[in-house]
C-alpha cells in the first residue's frame, strides 16, 4: 500500500489515491483544501487512485465537498472505488456526495 496522496493533474483535476487512515487524514485534510481554493471553474475529484479506505475517507470527501461549496465551486466525486461506494451507501452519504461515475 502507498501512502495517501492528492495532487493535481494534468488536466486540472484533483487526484485522490493510496491509503486513506487515520496516518495520512490530517495532512491530506489540509492539501485538498488548498487545493480547492486555488481551484476555479468546479472541482472534480478522482479517487481511482485509492488502493484503501476506512471512514477517514469519506470524512475527507466531506471536507472538500464542504471546501468547494464554501468557495462557490461545484465538485464531482468520480472513480470512487467499491469499498468506499458501500460505506457510503450503509451511512447514507451516497444520497449526499456528488458522486459521478464508478471506478
């Protein structure tokens, strides 16, 4: 497993990917929201990348969706993976997440 990461791609995309615990939670926290602001135009999200994931990463998509609305912005959260679609449907977030389409 790789530790979690998220960074911009090419396209100007956020990409989400590793391991989403309580290790990585906090600093992710921080480099998504920066991240978002610096963003314009709406923020999609891709979380192909997430080779695993507890409710840390549901909580981390709560913040940045949180981040992108509190700075006028639209997100897609895209490519989320099985494990994270299944925790979010048994807490019912999948009613409240902007999810796109499945990885």
């Amino acid at each position: 497993m790789s530790e979690g990461r998220i960074e911009r791609g090419g396209n100007g995309e956020l990409r989400l990917s590793g391991e989403l615990d309580h290790r990585s939670g906090a600093a992710l926290r921080e480099q998504g929201r920066a991240l978002i602001q610096a963003s314009s135009g709406g923020v999609r999200l891709d979380c192909s990348g997430v080779e695993r994931s507890n409710s840390v990463g549901l909580s981390l998509l709560l913040s940045f969706m949180r981040d992108a609305r509190a700075g006028g912005q639209a997100m897609q959260v895209v490519g989320l993976p099985q494990e994270m679609r299944d925790i979010a449907k048994v807490s019912g977030l999948d009613e409240i997440l902007p999810l796109g389409e499945q990885a």
